[in-house]
C-alpha cells in the first residue's frame, strides 16, 4: 500500500459552473464505441456509475450533435428524443451516487453521409482521421468548405443538443474545440484557408467557435457550457502556424464569457502519433518551420489567458504526478482517461496511493461486459 493523499489539494472541493466538487479528480471523455445505433444500453450506465463518486464529475465520452457531425458506428448521438431518453438513465445512475455530469459535444470525423460531401472549414483532407465502422476504419473523403449556411446550421444542431443534453439530466455540455475535430479545423491556420471572414486572421478563425458559443449560452447559459482545448495538438492535423497567437486569443475571449471550466489537453497526449515519435522530434520540427520558436511546449502560456476560468488538463497523468500542479494553483483539477478505464475506483486508489492496474488495449474498443464494466476495484499486486 502507498501513503495516503488525502489531506493534497487534489482532494479539496471545487466549484465550476453550478457544480460543487468535493474533489478534483475528474474523469475525461472516453470514446468506447459501446452504443449500438448511437443510443446508450443499460451496460452504459452501469460503467458510467461505476466510476462516480460522491462530488465527483464525469465527462461523458462525445456525442455526435447531428448525424452530419459524424455518426459513426458504436459512437452515441444527442439530438433524437430516443437520445435523451437513453442518456436519462445514465445521468440518474451517476446523479444516484452523488457525482455530476457533462455531455460532451463532438463534431468529430466529417465523413460522407447520403451521397453528400463532408464538411470542413476549407475544401481538404488533410489529415482528417479514417471513419469508424464496424468493418473497422475506412478513409474520409476530401471535405468540403462549409458555406455561410452550413455554419449556421451547425451552430443551430449544437443549440439543439446542448437543450437536449440538459433535457437528459447533463449538468452542462463541454464543446469539443480541440484534437483535430471541427472547430479545431477553424482555429487552425493551416487547415483553415478561408478567405472570407471566417478565415485569415486569429480573429477570423475563431469566429466560428465563438459565435456557437455564444449561441449555446444564451441557450443554457454560460454556467452550464465548457470547452475542450489542445493548444499543442497534432491530432489529425499539422501543428497552427502560432500556436501561442492562435490559442492565447481564443482562449481570452472564452475568458471573458464566464464559462464553467476550459479542459487543455497537455502536448503529449497526441495519442494517433505513432509510439516511437517523441517530443524531443516535434520540438525540433517547431524550431525548424514556421511556428515562433520555443524552448519549452507546455500550456503556460494559454492557462495565464484564463485568470478566472477554472482550468482542468488532461493528458499523462497517473496517481504519481497529478498533485503538483494543482497544488501550486496553475490548475483547478487533472482529468484522467484511460486509467478510469481499468479502475473503476481511481479517486480512491489515488488517495490511497495504491497500484493502478494497467487497462486491457485490445478491449477499449468493442461490444459488450468485456474490457468495460469487468476490472475490478482494489489494488492489484
């Protein structure tokens, strides 16, 4: 048995939004492709309440906000009355053990839907990551520039699935603008190249993201909405041009609309980077292009944008090092993924300091009890 960490800043309460933390161990989105037709099973709830605990926040794994945004197989949607019925039990089982939580809104993979082209900032394909299928992954289509209607619509499915969110029993919705995913295509200055006012400058580029935030809080209000954020991600896409220019913009004027947390993903959480790239390559690769040089990539920069913003990072994190920072006050909470896969009871294990136990990759992904709601709690020696 390790010491126990309890008496760590990570286990003081925290209030983000409406929500009353009574500790700061959050669990991240965690795509597990186990809604068949994109409707949560009662397995699905059973797994989600699993990992809640008292004052605890769970974010859910991401939902497609139209079948436009992606509607890929085993990934659930929130836009049909039989989503919010589905997820409705999920959030009472959470609510039932005490715990809160947030939907995740993703337009993910843009792929082709009906015969229609896909749809992105620009007319590209650039790096968009292959369709999931049950067949396994498929290439997307080069995608098409979404025009000043497309936009609109888009903006107006992210209001209905935020209304149907909350509807569902969600404490608020978290807005996917990072990992490559569509507004991320907009912020980023080498996918998006926009001539009109949506491309261009950082301000343009944000526009696009900032105009559906405003629509969903004035929907919801500004409480009840989050963002996700990877500043120094190469998910999907090639590194923006500035990075530090880009997100430091962007993430100041989200500071100015009273939100309820922004998430950063931390620089080494590219997971679709194959395992022998490190970063000692990218960092090289940055003093060699176009972006400013820079002698350390970390996320200060974007978390001095937030002055009042609760701040959460995800990425690397396990039950050794995620006390530092937070106790130092440059971060609010640490959001764990694949360690909430294989420990059900990770708040308490991180406590304790007991042994985490090591998750099963071949079962992430798939159908049924395996891999999911089968690790057991209590440390493995």
């Amino acid at each position: 048995m390790g010491s126990v960490q309890e008496t760590r800043k990570l286990f003081t309460p925290l209030h983000i939004g409406d929500m009353h933390l009574s500790h700061r161990i959050i669990m991240s989105p965690l795509t597990r492709k186990r809604c068949p037709a994109g409707i949560p099973t009662p397995l699905v709830a059973e797994y989600y309440a699993q990992r809640a605990t008292e004052g605890g926040l769970i974010i859910s794994e991401g939902m497609h906000p139209s079948v436009m945004a992606g509607n890929m197989h085993g990934i659930p949607g929130m836009y049909a009355p039989e989503h919010i019925r589905a997820w409705k039990v999920v959030t009472d089982a959470v609510h039932a053990k005490g715990a809160y939580m947030v939907c995740q809104l993703w337009h993910g993979i843009s792929v082709q839907i009906g015969g229609r082209q896909p749809l992105s900032s620009s007319g590209t394909n650039a790096n968009f990551m292959n369709a999931f299928t049950p067949q396994g992954r498929v290439p997307t289509e080069t995608a098409k520039e979404m025009s000043l209607e497309d936009i609109r619509v888009t903006i107006e499915d992210h209001v209905h699935a935020a209304k149907c969110a909350i509807e569902a029993g969600f404490d608020a919705v978290e807005i996917t603008a990072g990992n490559g995913y569509l507004c991320d295509q907009f912020l980023n200055s080498k996918v998006n190249l926009r001539t009109d006012h949506c491309g261009g400058s950082k301000e343009n580029r944000a526009r696009f993201v900032l105009e559906l935030l405003d629509a969903v809080i004035a929907a919801i209000g500004a409480s009840k909405v989050a963002l996700r954020f990877s500043p120094w991600g190469m998910v999907l896409m090639p590194l923006d041009a500035d990075p530090i220019s880009t997100f430091t913009y962007v993430l100041s004027e989200v500071e100015k609309r009273g939100v309820a947390y922004v998430c950063l993903s931390q620089p080494r959480t590219d997971l679709f980077l194959s395992e022998d790239v490190k970063w000692e390559n990218i960092r090289k690769a940055l003093k060699e292009g176009s972006v400013n040089q820079v002698e350390k990539i970390d996320l200060r920069p974007f978390e001095e944008a937030l002055k009042t913003t609760p701040k959460l990072s995800t990425g690397g994190y396990d039950g050794t090092n995620c006390f530092e920072e937070v106790e130092k006050g440059e971060l609010d909470a640490i959001t764990f993924a694949r360690w909430f896969i294989s420990n059900p009871d990770l708040v308490e294990k991180i406590r304790l300091g007991l042994k985490l136990t090591e998750r099963n990759v071949a079962t992430t992904y798939g159908d049924g009890r395996e891999g999911y709601t089968d690790y057991p709690a209590g440390e493995v020696l």
